[in-house]
C-alpha cells in the first residue's frame, strides 16, 4: 500500500500543474499552507444536493469511467462535515443562477476534504467532472490501472465557455463508422468540452440513415465496392462486381446515438448534401437527375471529376439533383419528414456545397424553369433551390444551416452560414445579419495533411498544430453576435478506418476545443504544447491514437540562384534537429542544425531526427533530393 501511495505522489507531482484543455476561464491553486490534495477513493461519499437525477447520472458515469472496484466506489451519501476520513463531492444547481456561469459553466472548488462544484445547469457539471477527470494522472485512463485512488490537486475554477456552437464535423459517406465508433467519437470530443456534433450523412460516396419511406437509399445508397488507395483514382465497379462495402444507421440507431450524446450535453446536427455530392441518392433513384442514366452507382472514389488550378472543376459523372423537378422536392420532404423528428437540435444542415452546373446548364427542362421562373442563371437556380429546401426544413420546425455557397443567388431568409472557403463568406453572412459557423479551411480542416508529407498520406493541403491552434473565429471586422462558433471537419475521403479517424482528429481537435471554449487572451501556445503532451499520455493509456506530428521536424527549402537551401525547425521550444546528407541513418552524433545548409547537388537524401534532452523524439523523416527540389518551388 505505501509503494502504491508513493507512485501516486510522484504521479502526482509530476502532473501537480493545470494541464487542463481547454483552458478555464480562471484556475486558481489552492495549497492551503502546504500541498492540498483530494484523494477519490472508498472514503468518498457522493452528495447530490437536490438529488437531480441527469446530476446523479453524471456523477455516476463519472465514477463508472473510473477504475474502481465495486466493492470501493464511493457512494451517494451526504456529509455534514467533511474530514480527510469521511471525504465528499458535491454537486449542486444553483437555486439562483450565476449570470457569469450561463448554461454551461461551473465553479470548482477541491480542497482535501471536500471537491464542491456549482453549475446553473447539469451541463456545467458534467464539464466540471471533465475538468476533475483532466487533472487526475494520465494512467487513469488505462482501464487496468484500478488502484481505487485517484488524486486531485487542491483549485478553485471558474469557468464557461466563449461560443455557444463548438463543433467537430464526421463524414460517415466517403467511409462508414460503426455505431460503436460514432459513440466514442462523441465521448472523446465531449471531454474537451465540444458540444456540436454534426453528422454528414449523405454524399457521393454513401447514404447513411435509414429513410422508412424511401427504402431504396439504404438498399443501394449506403453500398459501393470496396477500393482501397488513393480517392479521386480508383477503379470504377466492374460488371456485375458486388457492392459490398459500407453501412447505414438505422433510426434505431440514431436514437440510441443521439440519446447518447445528449447524456454528454452533445447535440447533433444532421447533414443530407444537396443538391450536388448525390451519387448514392443517384444511385437509388436515378429519376431525380436530369439525365436518368439507370445504369448509376454508388461512386468507390473514381476519378469522377476534373479539377482545374482556377479551383473550379468539372463533374464526368452528374451527381446534383435536379432542381426543376418538382419529384426532387417531394423525395426532400420526405428525406426531412422522418429526420427532423430524430434530431431535438433545431438545425438540419442541408450542404450545398460544391455544385456543378454543368448538367442543368445542358438540360431543356431546366432551361425552360429558369425562363419560366426568373432566374437569369445556374446561381439564381440553385438559390431557388435553397429557398424551396429551406421551406420544407422550416416546415419541420428546423433552421437551415448549409456551407457557404448557399450566399450565392442570393440568401434565403432564416439561413445559417458555415463558412468552410476561408473566413469570406461568414463574414458576408453576418453583414447580412444571418448567423455564421465558422470552419475555414485554413484552420478547421482535419482532412488536411498536419506533418511532414513523407510521413503522411498526401492531400491537397497541410495543416498543422500550431495553425489549427491560431484560428480565431470573430474577425476584425465583424458583429461577434452572428458568430455562433466554430468546428474542425474531418472528411474522410483518405481516412479508412477509425483509428486513422482519431489520429487526424487529434490533437488539432484539442485547439479547436481551446479556441472555441477558452477566452481569446488566454490562448497561449506554448503552454498549449505542454499540456498537449499530457493528453498525449491519456490518449496513449486508453490505447487512443493520436497524431505526435509535433514532435517531427518541420523541413522547408528556397532557391538562393543555383543554390537549393534548407531549414530544419520545430514548432515546440527545446527541440533539437540533427541531420545527415551522407545516406547515414542520423542520431544526436550527427550535424546539428543551426542556420540554413545548402543541399548538395546529387543523389542525395536528407535525414533529419528530432530530440529533445538527449532523447529521440519524432520520425525520422527521409527526404529525397528531388522532393526537396519540389518543395522550393511551391
Ligand atoms: C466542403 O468542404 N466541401 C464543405
């Protein structure tokens, strides 16, 4: 027992520092004359003061989660006064409520007695027991560690976050994820305080909710052939190849799910993609085109469209609706009919993104509907579409949100925006007083590529911690009240299974978490990276994984006349690159990089290796001559 307390001890003074993502509003020390430390063990009593069941719910799960065995968990019990024999948690709702605290926030108080925690709204205790959770060792997190005692140091928190929509986006279309894997998404990003869950649903690649009255969608619309490698130049199914990878949630399942997440104050918002990124709808019913090629698929990731450096492309296969049809409108009803009941959040998301034009420009009939209807062009064409959309959304008692394409033709009138091309088009939205979600590509995109290209599978672009880490959602020049928050999206065109899921998911997942929760002038990146380190740890005991491309050097070129010159940084402090140009494999022996080196002419590969106080530290990153060539041109 006494070398058990004393690996607890050095755990705990090891991690005797706030390492708390996202950061609170204000963290306060409390050592009482000495270390001040809250022991959860059996001697621990829970007190509910008003007996709330959703409170008694958090609390329980909260213990649940915890490695404790049966015969020790604390119990509900109150407690007149606390000793270090007889300790307690206290979770109480405020009977008044604190206006500094709104829905979501809490006050914590852990001495070594007692741990008291106040919130205006179950919410903010289940954020308060998150916080609790964060600043227990990392080894809490392994399942197996079941030694019954948990140590907090003494605090006093206040905190409550900055944004009211703090999302992270799963697109189950392009690959599907089980319920299961659904479910613990949703866990994970709840413990860093992320509420906004929203769910693609639908896209080329994928239909994915059960729909009672069009069964066709999940007959043929949630199946495609399996492909592996890379999206955009697999091979198209070939004759009578059966389709056999993918999925579908039925609504069963969604409940469960949504239940689920509501039991973690996550709400979901629902996407169905229209009217372009519709392959799977097409699939199943290919009447809603305007081509009505029966011969249709769910597309396995082909190269079904031209991309040109102007970033306007070319669909070879239609994949939008067709919105002259009065049938598409009457399939979008139904589509809507059967999801806005499943979903108790008040948006539906109804995409819009990425449509191409191609086909209606091509097609009589809708030629003749843009004559017949005033539209001078495909733009006017889309936004009467949105328009329609919107009035069989708001019909169900929902608000529309789509991306920001839906700004063009022209608004429709109870619209939000989720800007994802940059800050543009949420800052053109909130001019036009509708509400704004903000998800640039520039910060929020958890597809995108966050270490070094030889190591990761290519996309088109980069993305890395310290970026991710710099987004800000209100910009200068805009009404902070139409910026409902923000969210990081993870498409997973390139993402095939769910460990990979989390690997791009985290750790940016955590400064998005930090910049939509955290006061702005808290933001300090520095610390950030430390407390990085000790979720790294968390994620490690729970056998999570999660991306350490931080720790990997950052290797940048330019040409100085005929010379090819190159950096080797880090985006952490106390790092140190070594590196070799001689096919040596490098350790803490080889050249030590300090100013910029010309890369000599040549076969030559540059091998650069990270550490950090004598230790290795990230991959060891092998770099062609040629690719470093490449790199100075961009
Ligand atoms: C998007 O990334 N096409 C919204």
């Amino acid at each position: 027992m006494k070398k058990l307390l004393l690996l607890l001890l050095t755990s705990y003074s090891l991690f005797a520092q706030n390492n708390i993502i996202p950061t609170p509003v204000s963290y306060e020390m409390v050592t009482s004359g000495g270390m001040s430390m809250f022991m959860l063990d059996a001697r621990t009593s829970i007190d509910v003061t008003d007996n709330n069941p959703e409170v008694k719910r958090i609390a329980e799960n909260f213990i649940n989660s915890l490695g404790f065995m049966s015969s020790q968990k604390p119990v509900f019990k109150k407690v007149e006064k606390p000793t270090m024999q007889d300790k307690v948690m206290i979770f109480t709702l405020n009977k008044t409520p604190n206006a500094q605290l709104g829905n979501e926030g809490y006050t914590l108080d852990v001495t070594g007695e007692a741990i008291k925690m106040t919130a205006n709204k179950p919410a903010g205790l289940f954020y308060a027991v998150q916080t609790l959770r964060q600043m227990m060792p990392p080894q809490v997190e392994n399942k197996e560690f079941s030694m019954g005692m948990f140590p907090i140091m003494g605090c006093k928190i206040t905190d409550y976050p900055r944004f009211g929509w703090r999302g992270l986006m799963l697109d189950v279309s392009r690959h599907f994820f089980t319920k299961e894997e659904v479910k613990n998404y949703i866990d994970l990003m709840a413990r860093y305080k992320l509420n906004t869950f929203h769910w693609h649903l639908a896209d080329d690649n994928g239909w994915r909710i059960e729909i009672k009255s069009l069964p066709k969608l999940t007959e043929i619309g949630a199946w495609r052939v399996e492909r592996f490698g890379g999206f955009g130049n697999r091979e198209s199914p070939k004759e009578g190849e059966e389709a056999k990878y993918g999925g579908f949630y039925t609504q069963e399942d969604v409940k469960e799910i949504v239940a689920y997440a509501a039991e973690r104050n996550v709400t979901i918002v629902p996407e169905i993609d229209v009217p372009g990124h519709s392959m799977a709808v097409l699939a199943a019913y290919p009447e809603l085109s305007t081509k009505k090629d029966l011969k249709r698929y769910v597309d396995p990731g082909t190269k079904f469209a031209d991309w040109f450096p102007n970033g306007t492309f070319k669909m070879n296969i239609e994949n939008t609706l067709n919105p002259s049809d009065e049938k598409v409108y009457e399939f979008l009803d139904k589509v809507f009919t059967e999801i806005a009941p499943l979903f108790p959040n008040k948006y539906i998301h109804m995409g819009g993104d990425e449509c191409y034009h191609g086909y209606w420009e091509e097609d009589a009939g809708c030629q003749a509907f843009m004559k017949k209807n005033n539209l001078k062009d495909v733009h006017e064409l889309q936004s009467y579409f949105v328009k329609r959309v919107e009035k069989i959304i708001n019909k169900k008692g929902k608000v529309l949100i789509g991306w920001d394409e839906i700004l063009e033709g022209g608004l429709a009138p109870n619209a939000t925006v989720m800007s994802w091309r940059g800050m543009k088009g949420g800052i053109e939205a909130a001019r036009q007083k509708h509400d704004v979600v903000m998800t640039p590509t520039t910060f929020a995109y958890l597809d995108y590529v966050q270490g070094d290209p030889t190591v990761e599978k290519p996309i088109y672009a980069s993305l890395s911690l310290k970026k991710t880490y710099s987004f800000e959602p209100v910009p200068d020049s805009t009404d902070a009240k139409y910026i409902l928050g923000g969210q990081g999206n993870l498409w997973t065109e390139q993402v095939q299974n769910y460990r990979h899921a989390l690997y791009m998911t985290y750790p940016r997942a955590w400064a998005i978490a930090e910049t939509v929760w955290s006061p702005k002038e808290k933001k300090d990146w520095d610390g950030f990276v430390n407390r990085v380190e000790n979720h790294f740890m968390r994620f490690d005991a729970a056998n999570l994984k999660v991306s350490k491309a931080i720790f990997d050097a950052i290797v940048t070129t330019k040409k100085d006349g005929e010379k090819l010159m190159c950096e080797m940084t880090s985006d952490m402090k106390g790092v140190d690159v070594f590196y070799t140009i001689d096919d040596s494999f490098p350790d803490k022996f080889s050249p030590k990089y300090i100013n910029p080196i010309e890369i000599p002419k040549g076969d030559v590969t540059l091998k650069v290796a990270t550490y950090r106080n004598g230790q290795p530290l990230g991959r060891i990153l092998s770099i062609p001559r040629t690719d470093l060539e490449k790199r100075a041109k961009k």
